[in-house]
C-alpha cells in the first residue's frame, strides 16, 4: 500500500519520509535500535564487506605468494670472482713456457676451460706469432704477451664452441674491417677480434665476447682470476657469477675442433 502524500504530519508515513529527505541519496538508515541509538547500516555493511575483502584477499596473495616461490628455481652460482689455476690437457699445471712451446694458435686447434662456472667455457689462446701484444695479453718476461682468454659463448645467441672457433689468418676470407684472424660464429656469422679484447667485428652479435683476466704466479703457473671490467655478462646469464656451480680450485683445458663455415655476413 503506497503512503498518502497529501495526509497530515500526524500521519506516521508522512514522519517517516520526512526523516527520510534528512538522509543523502543512496544512505540506509535506520532509527530506534534496541538500545535506542542511531546504527549506521551503510557503514556496517562497508566494514563487513571489508573485512570478507581482506580476508579473501590474504587467502589469494598467500596463495600467489606460495606458488611464486616454487615457480621460480633457486639462483646457484658464486659471490665474488675465484682464483682457478689452469691444467693443460694431459694434466700438467699449464705454464707460460708449456703455453709459448704448445699452445700456439696458430693453427685450428681450438682449447676451452670453465671458469668462473661449470656451464661457461672459454677459449685460451697464445696468439704468438701473428699477434704478440694483444690487449690484456700475458706472457714470459721478456717474451710475447700474447696468451689471453675469452668466453667461448656467442655474444648473440649464445652458440658455444665448437660452433664459435677461433680462425688462424688464412681460414676463412677477411672481415669487412680486413682482420684475417679472428673468432668466428657460425650460427648466424659474428667475428670477433682476439687482438683486441674480442671486441665485436661483425653481427649479427654487437657485444664483444667477455674477456677472462689471466696471472701467473712466480714459478709461470697460469690462473684465471676474473672477467675484465669491461666485459658484458657471459651471454645466458644474468651475471656471469649466477647461472651454475663454481669450477673449484683447478679447470682443465679440453680440446675443440672447430666447424669450418665462413659464413661471414
Ligand atoms: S649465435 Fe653466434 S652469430 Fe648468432
């Protein structure tokens, strides 16, 4: 039964629309609980519809929290550069003698040792005679400074050797810049310059290749020691310290024939 409208102020409907009207649009009120105080539904009902939110919502980011945490795998890897010492590939600690008498590059015999993880190969290299002074090169006093270390890690996609190689002068074809020896990709053609950092002579890669920081201790043993400030992280890696377990105290060369295919871009 709808309200007379037009009934006196006695009229009970009449006081309860007046009340009404004192009331903002879209507010529920009601008057006369037991204790005889005002409540407040709209603002109940918000509390309560709060408090339902936060709990659903701790339930729901509890569980995403949960399965984040096993989505994601643990990070292994190392703090801080280690001090490994270089075995040649018969079991000899590898010296600058044993490198300058053994180890020359100048021809297509490829050498690889891990450092600073297990899955990050680099090439060694003793560029002697083509090159005696490469950029952060070393060697016996008085003689070539020619031994250096890069990662044996494509730069653009991260083809290891064997399917990035180190190329003797006469391999394959000059570089568009004219360097005749180099390190080569064959996945998609990238050089770089071992003379000079393993700097990036062709793409499709533009990062050079990260260069390993060699010494050797008074008697000519030769460790590697870190990666040059310079270099980028070992490609597939976030860092080149994270991303597998450390080699441990020694890393022994092992031997890579290279894939002959000059596909220089
Ligand atoms: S992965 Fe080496 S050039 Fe593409």
């Amino acid at each position: 039964m709808s309200p007379d409208l037009d009934c006196p102020s006695s009229c009970p409907f009449a006081v309860a629309r007046d009340e009404a009207l004192s009331f903002p649009v879209g507010q529920v009120h009601r008057v006369a609980s037991d204790e005889g105080e005002e409540v407040d539904e709209t603002k109940r009902n918000m509390l309560k519809l709060l408090a339902v939110a936060g709990i659903v919502g701790v339930g729901i980011g509890g569980g995403v929290a949960g399965a984040l945490q096993y989505a994601q795998p643990p990070t292994i890897g190392i703090s801080s550069y280690p001090r490994v010492q270089l075995i040649d590939v018969s079991g000899k600690p590898m010296t600058l003698d044993l490198a300058m008498k053994e180890y020359s590059s100048d021809s297509l015999q490829c050498y690889t040792f891990a450092y600073p993880l297990l899955n990050e190969p680099n090439f060694f290299l003793n560029l002697h005679p083509a090159v005696d002074y490469p950029l952060n090169g070393i060697g016996p006093a008085g003689g070539p400074q020619s031994i250096v270390a890069f990662s044996a890690i494509c730069q653009h996609l991260g083809c290891p050797a064997p399917a990035i190689a180190y190329y003797p002068a006469g391999t394959c074809p000059e570089t568009p810049g004219g360097k005749s020896l180099y390190i080569h990709c064959t996945c998609h053609g990238s050089t770089y310059d071992p003379a000079n950092g393993a700097a990036n002579l062709t793409g499709p890669a533009v990062l050079p290749l990260p260069q390993v920081i060699l010494e050797a201790d008074a008697n000519g043993n030769i460790f590697a020691v870190g990666m040059t400030p310079s270099s980028p992280p070992v490609n597939g890696h976030i860092n080149t310290l994270q991303g597998d377990y450390a080699v441990g105290p020694t890393s022994q060369l092992g031997v890579q024939p290279p894939i002959i295919l000059c596909n220089i871009p």
